[in-house]
C-alpha cells in the first residue's frame, strides 16, 4: 500500500476502497475470536475455503475470518452476508451441505439455526435473534463484520474518518472539549470523566508528553477488551491517536498481558498496517503531527491494571502502584505528563466525534453516557459479549438477552466488576447499571465482567472463590491488603468447611472495612468487596455454614449432606 500524504490522500483511498467493491459478493463470516476457536472455528473457515476452491473466492463467494460476534455460548459461528442468515455451532462436518444448500440453492438449514430456549422459535437471520436485537452495538459494530488482519476494510467501514476529521480542521482543545461535552466516562472501572484526565493531560507542562491504553485485562471471565482489539484493532488505534493529538503526547503505548497471543498477533499486524500508509509515524496525514505506538507486554500481574503500576512495569520496574498525588497526568511515564485509558475508553473517541459529542450524549444516563459492553457469563443461556446503553437493568441483560437461566432454575444473584465487584440479588436485578447505581449497592462497573448464579450457587464460596484471587495477586507492598486479604481468606476457608464461628462474621466486616479505608490502590480497597456484599444480602447461608453446618447449596464439600443434593 503506498504512504498517504494528506487527508485528502485518505479521503481517495477511502472512495476508491469503496467503489471496488462488490455489491454481489456473498461473504461467509466465520467468528475467528478465542472463543470459536477452541470450538473449531478454523476447522471450520478452513474446511470453507477447501469446499470453495483455494481461498474460497470463486462463484462469487469469500470467506472471511472476523473477531468476536458475541454470542460466544453457541460457537462456532458462521454469518452469510449480505443476506444475513446466522448459523451456530457449526461443524467442520457440516460446512459440505451449508455450501451446498444455502450457498448454491439459498435452503435453510434448520438444524444450524439459533433457538429460543423459552419459545424454543428458530431464527434465519441475525438482527432478529433476541440476543442481538435487544443490544446497541456501536463499539462492537463491525466485530463480527471485517477482517480484523485487514486495514482496507477498517477504512472502507468508516476506520480513520474521525482522524481524518479532527486532523483536517480541528484544534486540540476543540476535541477536548467535545470529549468532555460527551460525558464519557473512563471505561477501566473508577469511571473518571474522560475529558477532565485528557483536559489536565494537555495543560500539564512537561519535556515530553505520553498516552498508555491499558489493555491489561486480567479479570477472570472478562474479555471485553480482547474481543475489541482481536475484531477492531484499528477503532483503538484511531482513539488513542486522536488522543495524542488532542493532549500534545508524540509517543504512546498499548499495555498487553503476553498470555493473550491472538490479541498480540492482531494489533500487531494493525500498528504495522497503519505505519505502512502514514497513519503512525512522522508528520501523519500531512498535519505536521508526529506520533507513533509501541507495543509492551506485560507479564500477567493482576494489579499492573492499576496506572501507576502500569507505568512502573513499562519503566522495566516491578509492577507495583504508588501513593497518588501526583498523578500520572502530572507525573507519569519516565516522570513526564502521561494520560492512561483503557482499551473500551479509547474505542469510544471516534464516534463521539462522526456523531458529534451532543448525538453522543442521547445514548446512556444524565451521568453515564453511552454503551458499556459486558462479559455475560456463568448460568445463562446465552453467555457471551453484550453491548447495552448504561442504565439497562440487570433483569433486561439476564432475560431479555441472555434468555434467562438454564433449566428453568431461578436467578440467586449476579456478581458484576470482576473480582472486585459486588454480589447482587436477585430482589436488586431492575438496578440500572451505570457508575453510581452499582456503588450505591456495594457493588462497581469494574470490567464489566457479569456472572450468573442460579440458586444452587454458594454465596460463601463464591465470596471465597473471588477472595482467593485478589489475596493471590496482590503485590504485598502495603500491609492492610497484604494481610487482611489473607485473613479474610483464612475465615472464609474455614467457614466453607464448618469451622466458622458467628464472631468470624463480626471480623470479616471489620478487616474489609478496614481494607477499604487504608488500601495502597483500588485492588486492595475494592477486594472485600464481594464479601462485604455477600454478608449484606445473603448473611443467612453464613450462618447456616456456622450454625447448622450445612451448605443449602450443596457446594461445600465439608457440608454436603448427600452425593446427589441437587441433581
């Protein structure tokens, strides 16, 4: 591809993109994301491309390997486009006759297509199933819908037009002040005003300036970040290049966990592609702007989610956080003004300016604007990547899109934050989820990571099971986390197999608020949290632990009353 020298240059480039395209083309979309590969997805592709002829180009038929289309709990999953037929749990086995009926002859299989656990309805095409009518995907737009290995289709799609914008006309301060106009919020899980960090960002006076996107994703059952940057690595490109813009940096860094070598390999290849044309590097487009990206990666610590500790780690120090002020935005990265957003954050920023930050602000609450995308896990019948606008109620995620509990059991609670949320009960589910509503019940967005428990869920043991995690990967530099998450772990433990006494709630509160108060960082404050919460809503099981030495749930093995409780 030759270097684009101009917007103008980008302008053409997307036109002519555009105008060799063909509108009679029928793309096989196979889900290419970690999900559906370990359900055989490229099996699948593969086994499509063979059937097809080589690359599966002929007849006028393509296929192609995109990221995460988000209903993770029925893969493999296979899109026929432009007609949208959806297919689910396909097979390598099945991909001769899917070619063969659908492709050729435009049959339906009905045995491939999604249905309803509740009406038990079969669905041809995807915008009607339940799972994705009920959603607001902006960010996960075009998951599911381009090549994530392919930069040409991120442009023809719409990739690099708010760039192409904020670079032909816009001010720094003007994006500034339409990110604030937005109300967007810091998608990690502290939920700071964005436009007030890159505000501070811009006026703080430095040698050097940097930008960081935390893509450190280290919650269990969280991939929201993943299934971003693995289906749109250039959205996050685009958002962290206006940023840099906006508040003056000329180098920046996307923060990976090495352990995640799909996302290594995709937004590698994307950093590449956009160096290639002129879309990183020096004078970029023509502005005179120069910026340019590295990729680091992290070795896996939980806790290098926290900013300081990120920092410290790029630094080639030990991954541990510091005492605030100051604040990264002051003094971050080598000592220099460094503004750090997560991977959702920075996904954010171009279509808050196509859309125009007033159009922007329509989506979501008074005081949480836009969509949030969930990791909808556990005992649901649809799991997988959800996009809603803030202030869908829990009940609306869990029924109304994830269809509900299977079996017909009934929903107990849900845990949502990752490990350091809350448990919610059911009596709680019409809580909108936005930044306040879940604080308000001992809860927080966190990742946004959402667990489903049906009523043969212990809460003790998930409180334990949480616990266990946060205790584990604290970096032991201060003594309230390094110690009281171990006490509390030791009570829990000790609790699950009979041991407990009532006294031993009386300390678990009382460690937990105490860890909430004089906690280093937000790992440390925020790991009771699933405990403290458990004790609010469901104190009863604690005390049948305690009491009556019974696990109701059947789950603690020291309480069990019989093998087959339950079943």
């Amino acid at each position: 591809m030759d270097r684009l020298n101009s917007v103008a240059d980008l302008t053409r480039f997307r036109l002519a993109l555009q105008r060799r395209r063909d509108p009679y083309l029928t793309e096989i979309a196979v889900c290419s994301d970690t999900g559906c590969q370990a359900w055989g997805a490229e099996e699948v592709a593969s086994r499509f491309e063979a059937e097809l002829g080589g690359e599966g180009t002929n007849r006028k038929v393509r296929v192609k390997r995109v990221g995460c289309m988000g209903l993770c709990e029925r893969g493999p999953l296979v899109a026929i486009r432009p007609h949208g037929i959806f297919y689910q749990r396909v097979s390598a086995e099945d991909v001769p006759e899917v070619v063969s009926e659908t492709i050729t002859r435009y049959n339906i299989l009905g045995r491939l297509l999604y249905a309803d656990p509740e009406s038990e309805k079969r669905f041809v095409y995807e915008p009607e199933i339940p799972f994705f009518a009920k959603q607001k995907r902006l960010l996960l737009s075009l998951n599911g819908l381009i090549d994530p290995l392919s930069i040409e289709e991120a442009i023809v799609h719409g990739g690099y037009a708010a760039l192409e914008e904020v670079l032909a006309s816009w001010e720094p301060a003007r994006v500034v002040d339409a990110i604030e106009r937005s109300g967007l919020r810091g998608r990690g899980g502290g939920g700071f005003s964005t436009g007030t960090k890159w505000r501070l960002t811009l006026l703080a006076e430095g040698p050097r300036k940097f930008v960081i996107c935390n893509a450190a994703e280290g919650d269990p059952g969280a991939f929201m970040d993943r299934a971003v940057l693995q289906g749109n690595p250039h959205s996050v490109i685009e958002g962290v290049i206006i940023a840099a813009y906006a508040v003056g940096a000329n180098e920046g860094y996307i923060y990976l966990r090495a352990d995640y070598p799909l996302a290594i390999q995709r937004i590698t290849t994307a950093l590449d592609q956009a160096k290639e044309i002129g879309l990183l590097g020096e004078n970029i487009l023509g502005s005179g702007f120069d910026f340019d990206i590295r990729l680091f990666q992290g070795a896996g610590a939980f806790v290098c989610g926290e900013e300081t500790a990120q920092i410290a780690a790029i630094e080639g120090r030990r991954g541990m956080p510091r005492p605030r002020p100051p604040y990264p935005v002051h003094s971050g990265l080598f000592g220099c003004p460094t503004l750090v957003n997560n991977v959702e954050t920075f996904a954010n920023v171009p279509h808050i300016i196509v859309m125009g930050p007033d159009v922007y602000s329509l989506i979501g609450t008074e005081k949480s604007r836009g969509t949030k995308i969930l990791a909808l896990t556990g005992k649901v019948n649809n799991g997988g990547l959800v996009e809603v606008p803030m202030g869908v109620t829990m009940r609306q995620v869990v029924f109304d899109i994830g269809r509900g509990i299977p079996r017909d059991r009934k929903c107990k609670a849900v845990q949502i934050g990752g490990p350091s949320g809350g448990c919610i009960p059911e009596k709680l589910l019409d809580l909108p989820i936005n930044f306040d509503s879940l604080r308000a019940v001992g809860s927080m967005m966190g990742s946004g990571a959402m667990v489903v428990m049906d009523e043969n869920t212990c809460m003790v043991e998930v409180a334990r099971y949480f616990l266990s995690f946060t205790a584990d990967e604290s970096c032991g530099q201060c003594t309230p986390c390094r110690i009281g998450s171990k006490q509390m772990l030791q009570i829990l433990t000790k609790i699950t197999r009979g041991l407990g006494t009532l006294k031993d709630l009386e300390r678990l509160e009382r460690i937990g608020g105490l860890l909430q108060r004089t906690s280093l960082c937000a790992l440390g404050q925020t790991c009771p949290n699933p405990v403290l919460s458990a004790l609010t809503y469901f104190r009863d099981e604690f005390e049948a632990h305690i009491v009556r030495k019974r696990c109701p749930a059947g789950v603690c093995e020291a309480l069990v009353l019989s093998p087959c409780q339950h079943t």
